[in-house]
C-alpha cells in the first residue's frame, strides 16, 4: 500500500490498472489478486516530470524501461542535462516519447 501511495504522489496517479506493475513487488500474480479488487475511476492530472533531476524509481513509475533509464544516465553522466524533446526522443523508444513528451521538464541539472 505503501508504494501504491509513493506512485500516486511522485507521478499524480494511475492511468491505467495495468500501472501497477510498474510498482518494485508487484508482477503479474499481485496483479492479478489486485486488479479484482481496484479500477481506475478518472483519468489522474499527471505531474510534470523533471527528467534531469529524476531518481530511477521515478522514472520507472512513469513507465520508462530499464534501458531507457540506463540511457538516461549515461547521457546525463557526459552532459550537463537533456535540454529539449529532440534529445529526450532520441533516448527513449517513440512510444515513450509519445506518452512523456508533453510531461517532461528540462530545467534543472542531475
């Protein structure tokens, strides 16, 4: 309950059931389990993302693969920060993009 509670503060809040694997110890028998008895009632105002200053559990929360976060870091460890979405995109597959890209923040630095 606890980290169903850390994804809705750090994220805004579920768009889909299916969100809560994204959750460390949920896969997909808890999910099962759950989903019986939770359902997503309105679509969450989703918080922004600040992609520069993101710590990996949120980033995972907002959906991005292991990979992606990899890359993430490594492309923040030689540069500064991600300054704009044609950077972000070419981290992260179209699809990702697609869902983050009006969500994303590029001020700050790691």
């Amino acid at each position: 309950v606890t980290k169903i509670m850390e994804y809705r503060e750090i994220t805004g809040g579920f768009d889909k059931l299916e969100d809560l694997k994204r959750i460390k110890g949920i896969g997909d028998a808890t999910y099962q389990k759950l989903s019986k008895f939770l359902k997503v009632s309105s679509a969450p105002t989703k918080k922004i993302l600040n992609i520069n200053s993101a710590d990996e559990i949120t980033l995972k929360y907002y959906g991005l693969s292991k990979k992606e976060i990899k890359k993430i870091q490594t492309y923040l460890d030689k540069n500064d920060r991600i300054t704009d979405n044609i950077e972000f995109q070419k981290l992260v597959k179209k699809k990702t993009y697609e869902e983050l890209k009006d969500l994303i923040n590029y001020g700050g630095k790691k």
